[in-house]
C-alpha cells in the first residue's frame, strides 16, 4: 500500500507524509548520504528473524509557498 497527504501549516511548517506498507526488503538499498557508507546490511540484520516485510513512513517539510500579490 502507498498512501501521499500533505499537512498543512499551523505552528509547524507544512508536511507531506508518504506511507508505505508491506514493502518488500528484498532489494532494500539505504545509503547514509553524510559517509556515502551503504548501510543496507545493518538495517537488514536489525529486522527480527522472519520478518520479509516492512511498514515506514517519510515525512518532509515542506518550504513556504509565496503569496501571489
């Protein structure tokens, strides 16, 4: 499943969420960007034994959009 909504501002700044369930970690590629280190294995080897899929959720700020004058 994939489910996309954006939040809109109240005293935080706007968000987008993306939520993603039952994704296969099959071909999982995760790279933390600050080393370039594929850090794909130590996420995998974190998962309890048996489990072959997972749920997450991203959420992004979003910047603010000007106002048209």
């Amino acid at each position: 499943m994939l489910k996309i909504k954006e939040i809109e501002a109240k005293t935080s700044p706007k968000k987008k969420q993306i939520e993603l369930k039952n994704i296969s970690v099959e071909n999982l590629k995760l790279i933390d960007t600050d080393t370039g280190e594929d850090i794909t294995k130590e996420v995998i080897d974190a998962i309890p034994s048996g489990i072959n899929t997972v749920d997450f959720k991203l959420t992004f700020e979003l910047p603010d959009e000007e106002e048209s004058e």
